[in-house]
C-alpha cells in the first residue's frame, strides 16, 4: 500500500513540489477542474506501467510493492486505450467460483503457449543468425587463409596444393597447426626458392681455409709482441745518457747506418768530427743483442707476408666459385687493408725500434664473414646434392610458414566458433523442452475447456445496468468463442455490427460504458488477457465527467460498492469487503459525487484520508489534508426539485431518473437529521394494495436509508421501470405523501423558500 506520494516539477507542482502523507486505504481527493488532481492519477498510472522514471522523474512515492500489487486507473487515459483502439471487449466472466478458476487456467497456459511459442521461435531465430555467423565466420577466415598464399604470388616455378580451393586450403592449414609449428624465416625462403629455381646451382670445391687464416692471425700475434718490445743498447756508454735524454736513439741510429759509408764525416753536418772513440761507443750503444732483436723482427716479418700471401691466394680462388652480394670479394678487399695497415707499422718499428707499436684490433668481421662463407657453400653443396629433396622440404616450408601465420585468426576462429556453438546446442536443448512444455500445456487446455461454462450472466448484468441507466440504445454483443470463451463488443441495437461504435457516442456516454468495463476489471470478472492475483489498487479520476445525474448516481453505487467495509467490528470496518483492493484513490471537482461516496453513515472503509486541492495566485498546486464535513447542499437539492417541478410538464417523464435520485437523497439527508426510526418507516409502507405503484415506488425511495427492512436495490429493473414510465407528476405526489407522515411542516417550508 502507498503510503506517502511527492510530485514535483510536472505541471502546475513547482520544484518545492506537495508531500501527500498519512496516505490509508481510503483517499479522497477534491478539488476543481486544472487544480492537479489529474497529474497525481497519470503518476500512479505510471507506476504500473513502469513509465514513471521517464515522464515524471522527480516524483518519488514510498511503499508500493509492485510484485504484490498492481494499480487500476481510470482516466481519460484508460477510455482511449480501451476503447477507441478495440471493436471487442474481450472475456467477460461471471462471478462463479469454478468458472474464474477455469479461465483463469486456461488463458494462463494460453499465455504460456504464447509466451513459449515465441520465446521457442525467437530461440530458433538465434540459432538460425548464429549458424549464419559461424558459417560467416568459417568463409572470411578461409578468405583470409588463402589471401595470405600472395606472399608467394613470384614463386612462378612451383605451385602449392589446393590453389583453386579456399575450404581445402584452410583445411590443410589446420591440420599442419595439428602439430606444434614455428615461425619460418621468409626471407631463408625466398633465397631457398631462387637457389632451387633461378640459380645455376654447381658443386663448389673450395672453401676458405680455416688454418690458413689462424696461421695469418697467429703471425700477426707473434708480431704485436715484438711491436710493444723497446730495442735498445748498451745504457752505460758515456754517451747513452745525452742519447737517452734528449731522444735521440733513432736518430743516432739512423746516423750510424750512414756513417758506415762517411767514415770520420758526420753524416749529417758533412764535417770530420768522427773519431774511433765515438764509432767504439756507437758500436757498444748498437751491440749484438740489439741487432738480433732486428734480424728476429725481419724475419717475423717475412712470415707474416707469406702466411697472408696464402691466405689471399685461397680467397681468390674461392672467390671465382662464391661471391654471393660480393660478400667473398668484400672479405679480401678488407683483409687487404688491414693487412696493409700492419705491415706499415711492422716497417715503422723496424726503422724506430725503441719505439712502442701496436695493431690495430682484429675486426670479428673476418671469421665471421669466412663462417658464412664457408657455411653458404656447405648449403649450396647440400642442396646440389639433394635437390628434390630440397623442393619438397621448401614447398613444406612455405605451408608452415602459411600455418603460423593463420594461427592467431584461427584460433580466434575457434574460440569464437566454440562459444557459438555452445549456445547453439544449449539453444537446440530449450527448443525440444518447450516442445514439450508446449504439448503438455495444449492437452491441459483441451481438458479445460471442456469444463468452461457460459459467460451470458456478466453480460446480462452489464447490459441490465445499461438499461436501467436509461441507456436503451445499445448493448454488449457476443463477437466469437475463442478456446471456448466469449469474446464480446458493444453495438447499437437498431443497427448491429462489430465496427466500434464510439463514434456516435456522446461523451458522457462513452465515460459511463467505460467505466462499467473499468468496475468489472475491479471484479476480476473481465479480460482475461488482464487477469491478475495481485492486489489492486484502484485510481478513479473524475468517472462523473461529462455524465448526467442519473448515470452518476449509477455510478456513485458502484464505487461505493467497491470502498464496502468488510464486518460490523472495528478493524473489519478497517478493511474492504472485496479482498483483491487493497488500497482506493478518488479524485473529484464534482461535490456531489463527493458526498455520495463518502457519506459517513454509509459502511464504506473507515481508514479514510480526505484532501483539498487548489491552486494559489501564482497557479501553483497546493494540498492540504483535511476531515471531511458533508457540506449543506440540502437547500440546492430542494431548489432544483422546486425547479423541475415548475418548468416540467405534467405528464413529461423526461426528467424522472434525475428528480427521482433527489428525492432519494433528500429523505435520506433529512432522515439521518432527525433520526428517523423503523416505526416511521412501517407507517409509511401501510399501504392497503402492497402490490402498487405507489408503494412499490415508496419501497424504492426510502431502500437505501433503511436496507434491513426493505431489500429492493435501486439497481432492481424494476425500479427504473416503474420511474421512468410514470408522469413525473405521480412521483411528485408519491414524494409529499412520504413527507406527510415525517414532516409535513419541513416539506412545506422547503417548497416555497431557501431559509432552511
């Protein structure tokens, strides 16, 4: 049950919007016609329609458990989506126990037949989008399989397998991915093809010899120790130290060369100022030891220049046999050089032998550039020699390398196929169960309907309280029988047809038939297609609008037949009398519908809250909880009888149903005023002829204020008969023969003024 509603910032309720509190089961809303009271029943319709977030987003309520209850509302709203879009009013039952139970099953398992019969077709449709996918899938990845074979679109002198055949291709290639496959150097084959097929391949004889080359480096080693020795002589000859000191070992030494052919001149200034003494000392300066550490280096020399004389000697000759990208010629025309470099130096130390020399580092090039080499024509005789071989192993070679590189896209492929797959079998599993379930549910109703019974009392009782409302002209219809259960529409009985025939119905006419099919929903006695087991909470917006007074009379019964209270005690006067309500809002501008359906000495609920709305200066929506006070509208009830009686001809009947529906409510006012007891009653209804119009007319008027001595409802076709065929005139007279017996006096004041 609601128990608390705000609206705010949605039509006439501003951003401080109203707190609706101390909501109960009953709540009584009044106020004139664009004061809001509209706005709080589209909210609570809303509610039940799970709309409420989108078009009213800052109302809010508290309480309403929308899994035990829903909300009836009727509005103007209600009208058009009932009516103006239908020509049938569908499954009006009657109240009989077993027969609700019945239909009540069968349009379950109908709506369970509906419900699985498209949950069975849309899970078809999936499995039908996700066979089309997969099938999708599986074509774009052999696309994409075979796409990747351009990579050796130049190969022009072999040809893969399955060339004209995507499925195929891609099918090998999974099975090649069976096994654990690596990565294969495309490059390796692309040289592997123009060997195999566009090269000239012979048998190569010759390759760099290894020994060769270490003899060279081996050399150049014994050299560079040589290189970093200092040759010098004798260091205690007198002039050794002036030698020493100013750096001159070279130079001396290259001085005494010539002067072994100038004698006493000086080789350098040409003057003879060379004696024995300074050739003795030159000579102890230059000693033997000096001289061999020179021949040793001669000799080391000579060697170094024969092993690189072999070594260049054999790469020319491999040269002439493999030079693939020059890499052969390359190596000789570098090792040359280096070759050159260091033999200068080695001459640089033997002309200055006190002097320090090193190498140059030996590059890594060298043998790694022999390595290949000598690597590339191992292969190339290997393949010489095994050519057919070869070719296979290389087309091998191209299908692993395909294989790798459709990995990831297939096993992409197959997970994605895998997931689909899972849902297509778990799918084909749900179809077979509601199959099944489908069966089971058509058998069960097969069973059903032949236990259903006729829906004609409903129908008779709808179309009795049309008739007894005055609405003569029209009727509800049978249309069909579906699963054997009618299926009804509304009709003219001067022209009978299944087209809807609101379009020749007045207003007030189309808000009472409404509102009868809205009531019998309240039931439970209506649309199946609607049936519910949750409790109801009943919204009602203004069902008088538009209506005359006989029609909201009619319709001021019915609601109050649905706001009943249960018992006599004081928490049964709590509850309704119709266990499927659990809650009732009213909204009104009309008092005297007001008063009719909340009179307190009607047993309506007694957990009542009643509410004022209106609009201040600023056309803002305000309310205000109040008590409710039946306001005196008694002088206008007795005005509008005078009225009638003056400007109504005698013997006209137009009026009856409205002057009729006063007098019942004046004796009722003026009766629970005075107190009236059952006595009064007794002296009213001696009639002599029990069987009268009179008193039957008189048994009518007074019914409703004491029910437990007169049973005639003012819904009995009689009742309406015998009124609306009288002279108003005669009930006129039955009414001041009533008044004769409880108050003369009163009805004679009430006739000719408004003082009371």
């Amino acid at each position: 049950m609601i128990t608390k509603i705000i609206i705010k910032n949605i039509a006439s309720y501003n951003s401080n919007g109203v707190e609706i509190e101390e909501l109960t089961k009953l709540n009584y809303f009044f106020g004139n016609n664009g004061c809001g009271k509209s706005t709080i029943a589209k909210y609570l319709d809303s509610l039940q329609k799970n709309t409420s977030n989108m078009l009213f987003p800052f109302c809010n309520e508290e309480n309403f458990d929308s899994d035990k209850e829903e909300i009836l509302v009727f509005n103007q709203d209600f009208i058009e989506d009932n009516f103006k879009n239908k020509d049938s009013l569908k499954g009006v039952f009657s109240l009989d126990e077993s027969n609700a139970r019945i239909d009540g099953e069968i349009k379950d398992n109908e709506k369970k037949i509906t419900e699985k019969e498209s949950k069975r077709k849309s899970i078809e449709e999936v499995n039908e989008t996700l066979n089309t996918e997969k099938s999708k899938l599986r074509e774009d990845l052999a696309n994409k399989c075979f796409e990747k074979r351009n990579v050796f679109k130049t190969f022009s002198k072999i040809k893969l397998e399955y060339s004209g055949n995507k499925k195929s291709n891609l099918n090998n290639i999974e099975k090649i991915l069976e096994q654990d496959v690596e990565t294969q150097d495309l490059n390796e084959i692309n040289l592997l093809y123009k060997k195999l097929y566009e090269e000239n391949m012979i048998n190569i004889d010759n390759s760099i010899d290894i020994k060769l080359y270490n003899n060279f480096f081996e050399k150049q080693n014994k050299l560079s120790d040589l290189l970093d020795e200092v040759i010098v002589g004798k260091e205690d000859v007198q002039i050794s130290k002036m030698i020493k000191d100013y750096g001159l070992k070279t130079w001396v030494a290259q001085g005494k060369i010539f002067l072994e052919k100038t004698k006493t001149v000086c080789p350098f200034c040409q003057k003879k100022t060379i004696d024995d003494d300074f050739i003795s000392q030159l000579n102890s300066i230059f000693d033997e030891s000096y001289k061999q550490k020179l021949i040793e280096l001669e000799k080391e020399k000579e060697l170094y220049e024969k092993c690189y004389s072999e070594l260049e000697e054999n790469i020319q000759i491999v040269s002439t046999q493999y030079n693939n990208e020059n890499i052969t010629s390359t190596l000789q025309m570098t090792l040359k050089k280096f070759y050159d470099i260091n033999l200068n130096i080695v001459k640089e130390k033997i002309n200055s032998p006190n002097e320090r020399k090193t190498f140059p580092e030996i590059p890594n090039l060298f043998i790694e550039n022999i390595n290949s080499i000598n690597t590339a024509i191992e292969q190339n005789n290997l393949l010489v020699n095994s050519i057919d071989e070869q070719k296979e192993n290389l087309k091998e070679s191209m299908w692993k390398y395909l294989a790798y590189e459709c990995k990831e896209d297939i096993e992409k492929y197959n997970e994605k196929s895998a997931e689909m797959q899972k849902l297509i079998s778990e799918n084909l599993y749900e179809i077979n169960k509601l199959k099944i379930e489908i069966d089971n549910l058509i058998i069960a109703n097969t069973e059903l309907q032949t236990k259903t019974v006729n829906t004609k009392e409903a129908i008779d009782n709808i179309n009795q309280i049309l008739k007894n409302s005055g609405f003569i002209g029209f009727q509800i219809l049978e249309k069909n029988r579906e699963n054997n259960i009618s299926q009804y529409y509304l009709s003219r009985t001067a022209e009978i047809s299944e087209k809807n025939i609101f379009t020749s119905l007045s207003e007030g006419e189309k808000n009472f038939i409404s509102f009868l099919y809205f009531y019998q929903l309240c039931l439970e006695t209506t649309d199946i297609q609607k049936k519910s087991t949750k409790k109801k909470i009943i919204v009602i917006d203004d069902p008088v609008s538009s209506m005359d007074s006989q029609v909201l009379f009619i319709v001021s019964i019915l609601v109050n037949r649905l706001i009943t209270y249960k018992g006599k005690t004081k928490s049964e006067k709590d509850e309704f009398l119709n266990p499927n309500i659990s809650q009732v809002f009213i909204f009104t501008h009309n008092y005297y519908f007001y008063k009719e359906i909340a009179m307190k000495k009607r047993p309506l609920c007694k957990l009542q809250s009643h509410y004022r709305i209106s609009k201040n200066c600023e056309n803002i929506t305000n309310i205000q909880k109040c008590d409710y006070k039946e306001q005196d509208d008694y002088s206008l009830m007795w005005q509008t009888v005078r009225y009638v009686k003056e400007n109504t001809p005698k013997d006209s009947n137009s009026q009856n149903i409205l002057i009729a529906n006063l007098f019942r409510r004046i004796l009722e006012t003026y009766a629970n005023f005075i107190g009236l007891g059952n006595d009064a009653w007794a002296t009213v209804l001696c009639d002599e002829n029990k069987d009268s119009v009179e008193h039957y007319l008189k048994c009518a008027f007074i019914s409703m204020i004491n029910d437990e001595s007169h049973k005639v409802s003012p819904l009995d076709n009689m009742y309406f008969e015998k009124i609306h065929n009288e002279k108003i005139e005669k009930l006129f007279e039955i009414f001041e023969s009533i008044f004769s017996v409880i108050g003369p006096e009163h009805y004679a004041k009430m006739m000719v003024s408004n003082d009371k």
